[in-house]
C-alpha cells in the first residue's frame, strides 16, 4: 500500500512540473508576441524618426500592418486563453505564493518594539555559575492597531484690557471660523463621522456603538444631525462642482435606488441616487443627486441648460431628454454586450462571434486611446477604419439571424437584438468624437461604492439625509478619484470654508492641486 502512495505522490510531482513547464513555455511565447505586437504599433504610430512607412499616406502598407497586428493579437488571445485553463489545473500549493505583509503595509509606520526575556536567575550557567553570553536576537514583526482616539481640544481665548484705557473696554482675539458656530463637535470629528459613512459605509448606528465601546456616549440623533451639518456646509463647493462638469460638453450618468423613510409612518419608499461625471479634459468630478423618485424630469431638472454629449442607459425617462435640441444620446455597448451574454438561447457559433466582436470593438478603442504618441487623430482614425466595420457587420449579422431564422423571435437572444437595433445612432455616437467612449461604465463604477453602502445602511431617514448623503458623496468619491485622503480633505475644507473668500472657491475644490493649509489658527 506504502508503494502505491509513493508512486502516485511520485506521479502528482511529475504532473505538476509538466504544468509548470508548459506555463513558462505559455509565458514566453505570449511575450514575444507582446513584443511583435509593439513593434508593429510603434512602426505605425511611433515617433516620426521611428516609424517604418516613410510615407504615411501609403494606404496598403498601413493596412496590411494593421491586419498583421490583428492576426497577431487573435493569436495572444488564444495563447492567453490556453494559459488560463493550464493556471486551472496547476495545483494550488503550485501556484505563485502572494507577497508577504512586510510589502504590503507602508514604509516608517511606528514601531513598538516589546522587549521579552528569561528570568534573572536562568541567565547563569548551571556548571559555572558565570552569566549568560548573549549571542543574537531574533525578532517577529506583527501589524497591530490602536483605537481611534478621542480627546478635548480646548480653545483659549485671553481676554485683555487697557488700565490707561478703560473706554477700549475687553480684547480678544477672534474666533476660528468653526464649521458650525457654536458646536461642542471639532471638524475632524464632523469629518470621520461622514468618511466612515460615505467611504467605508457604516451607518450611523453602528458607529454609535463603536463609540460607546470607548466610553463615548453620542446619540444616533446628534450623529445625524453633525452629518447633515456638515453636508450643509459643504453645498457651495457641491454646487461649483456641479456648475463645472454642465460647462463641459461630455456627461456620463446613472442611478440607482435607495429606499427613504416616509416621516411618521413604518414603511419606505424608493428614492433615487443620481451621478453626474464630467468627461473629457477637467478634474474628475462625480456629482450625486438624491430625488424622492425616478420621475423623467428628474434629469432635466439638474442639467437646466445644458447643451452637448450624455452617456446613458436605456432608461425610458432618457427619452425626452434626448429629444432636445443640443442634447445628443451616446449609448453604452457594455449594456449591449451584457444582453448578449444573459441570452443563452442562441446557436452558440452565432453568440460567440457577436461576442468576439464587441470584444474586438473594446480592444480597439483601448489600443487607440492608450497609445502614448497616438492622440485624438488615431483615436479617430482607428474608430473609422477598424470599429464602424465591426459595428456594421453586428448590426448586418444580426439582422440576417433574425430574416433567415436562426433565432426565435420571442427568445433572449431575438430581445437582445431588438435593443441594439433600437440604439443604432446613439451606439455609433462616440465613432466621430475622439473623448466619447463606447460605454457608460465611467458612472456605473461611479455609483458602485453607493450600492455596497445600502446594503450596510438599508435607507435614508429623510429627504435631508438623503440629500446630505449625495453632497458628501460628491466630495468623498471625487476626491478617491483625484487620488485625494477624504479624511484629509474634508477636515481640511470643514476648517477653512466659511472663511474662505467666495471668488477663489475653486482653491478649495477636490482637485490634484488642492493643498491643505500650513495654519488654522495663526
């Protein structure tokens, strides 16, 4: 029996270095096509002294370069995919171990070094009697974490007088520019109560009783009351960011529902969460809009005036909207790529090429806006020779699946077809605009850490809380964009606001050229 175990232990070892063997062989292989890859790309696209054509007017050359590219990047995607099934089958003790914690964590974190030792009377030889010769140490590392910390941060404010000068009456220096006068509750407090609510979605509750774990007795009420406060004060920088992305002419937008609490009664209804981001060159902005329903004015009510581009879903609401002069439709083909992949009810030969192509149709546009010397006449160009073909075989390949009866007319896959059909122009929108996109997935992630939140949360109290919740939402998730601390920030800004001056609002934005101040006192 102990034979048998050896042999097959034996045969597992050899197995999994075949695996691993055919992985490196995979992994080289994909790299020197990689390579081929950036070649071909360099010589078309690269630096004039590098590129390959000299006359870059020769229109075959190009193409048979751009075909070459193709056929090299199908063969990476095989390649690649036969990588993923060999990975499937490499044992798990096989596989790449993760990086230690030590790479994990940042440098200079504060060390508490906890010194242990034997006792006094074990450090003397037993033959001998003479002390111990300490000859190394050996030490363990281990992350460990304090609680928040609470204290009183007391303002002192002497007051003065003049003993030649009694008119002059009593002096003192003026007060800081609190963001709520007259509160017992310092900024930063009105900060981390926001920051733990809107970025690491704990709802108000939860941290009303983590608070009384440390001794810190502050009712829900009062924590509501800060958090809408503090959304209150915060309203002029929500507006300027709102007031800058309806400059531009690039919007991407979605919603989501979010349950609200009808006042005096036991029961919810459903409110909406909106998020508005400004595309294009500018900072990136997302802007949240709370609405007690999803009613088609709602849109229209927060853009006014607004004249331009708008990435959307296919929500019917949208329709009036893009009916308006000035207003052009930019439809997502991510939402057309999800119809296809739920409609299982296809000849599967007929489902993988739709969907190879609008894989292909993504894989383009990526190349063409990545490329670092490419710019907006590549993005053009690449769109115009190499998607809209794809985009016309989709929409001629669908069409002939429907007429000659391929697919059922009542079945998913027929349905997905009508909706793409039903988006013909506003899918080819962003075809001849160089900072559209083919998706509406900038908003969808946008509003993403908004649905992970409700789960925690459950519903808005108010239609105030609800509102309070988009304008600190606004600031917490554009400052995650900006690569900003909204922690930082928003004790930063919730110190400064009411005494900043109101035309150089913009300093105080979430932006990459916000700073914090030197001085809140001085």
């Amino acid at each position: 029996m102990a034979k048998v175990k050896t042999n097959l232990e034996r045969e597992a070892v050899e197995d999994v270095a075949e695996l691993e063997r055919r992985l490196v062989e995979k992994e080289a292989e994909n790299a020197r096509l990689r390579k081929r890859i950036r070649l071909l790309e360099k010589a078309l696209f690269g630096p004039r002294s590098e590129r390959l054509l000299d006359n870059p007017g020769n229109q075959q050359i190009f193409t048979d370069l751009l075909r070459e590219v193709d056929e090299l990047n199908r063969e990476l995607e095989e390649a690649e995919d036969d990588l993923k099934q060999a990975r499937r089958k490499l044992p798990v003790q096989g596989r790449r171990k993760r990086r230690n914690l030590e790479a994990l964590v940042p440098e200079g974190l504060r060390e508490e070094v906890v010194e242990l030792d034997i006792d006094p009377e074990e450090k003397v030889s037993l033959v001998t009697g003479e002390p111990l010769r300490r000859i190394r140490e050996e030490r363990v590392r281990k992350l460990a974490v304090k609680p928040a910390e609470y204290y009183w941060k007391v303002f002192v404010f002497p007051v003065w007088v003049d003993p030649a000068d009694p008119s002059r009456g009593v002096i003192t220096p003026a007060a800081p520019d609190f963001a709520i006068p007259g509160g017992t509750f310092d900024e930063s407090f009105l900060a981390k109560v926001t920051v733990d609510k809107c970025a690491m979605h704990l709802p108000l509750y939860r941290q009303n009783e983590r608070m009384k774990h440390q001794g810190i007795e502050v009712s829900r009420q009062t924590l509501s009351r800060l958090y809408i406060g503090a959304a209150k004060v915060l309203l002029p920088l929500y507006l300027r960011m709102k007031e800058r992305i309806l400059a531009r002419r690039i919007l991407f937008t979605d919603d989501t529902p979010v349950r609200l609490q009808v006042r005096g009664e036991r029961k919810t209804v459903t409110g909406r969460m909106w998020v508005y981001i400004g595309g294009g060159h500018g900072p990136p902005f997302r802007v949240f809009e709370f609405t007690r329903d999803r009613c088609k004015n709602r849109p229209k009510e927060f853009l006014g005036e607004y004249k331009g581009y708008i990435h959307a879903d296919a929500y019917k609401g949208y329709e009036d909207l893009f009916e308006t002069d000035g207003i052009h439709e930019c439809a997502c083909w991510m939402h057309v790529r999800r119809k296809y992949v739920e409609a299982e009810d296809a000849p599967q030969e007929l489902r993988r090429a739709v969907l190879r192509t609008i894989r292909w149709i993504f894989r383009y546009d990526t190349f063409a806006r990545r490329h670092p010397t490419g710019g907006d006449d590549l993005i053009l160009r690449v769109r115009r020779e190499k998607i809209a073909p794809l985009i016309d075989w989709l929409f001629a390949r669908t069409t002939q699946a429907l007429a000659e009866g391929e697919v059922l007319p009542r079945s998913a896959f027929a349905a997905a077809i009508g909706y793409m059909h039903n988006r013909g122009k506003a899918l080819r929108t962003f075809l001849n605009h160089p900072r559209l996109m083919p998706d509406n997935g900038e908003s969808e992630r946008a509003i993403r850490p908004l649905a992970i939140g409700r789960k925690n949360w459950l519903f808005a109290g108010s239609k105030s809380g609800g509102e309070a919740t988009g304008i600190l939402l606004s600031l917490i998730q554009s400052c995650r964009a900006a690569g900003i601390d909204p922690l930082v920030y928003l004790e930063d800004t919730l110190r400064r606001i009411n005494g900043h001056p109101a035309k150089r609002l913009d300093e105080l934005l979430p932006t990459k050229d916000w700073r914090p101040a030197e001085n809140y006192y001085g």
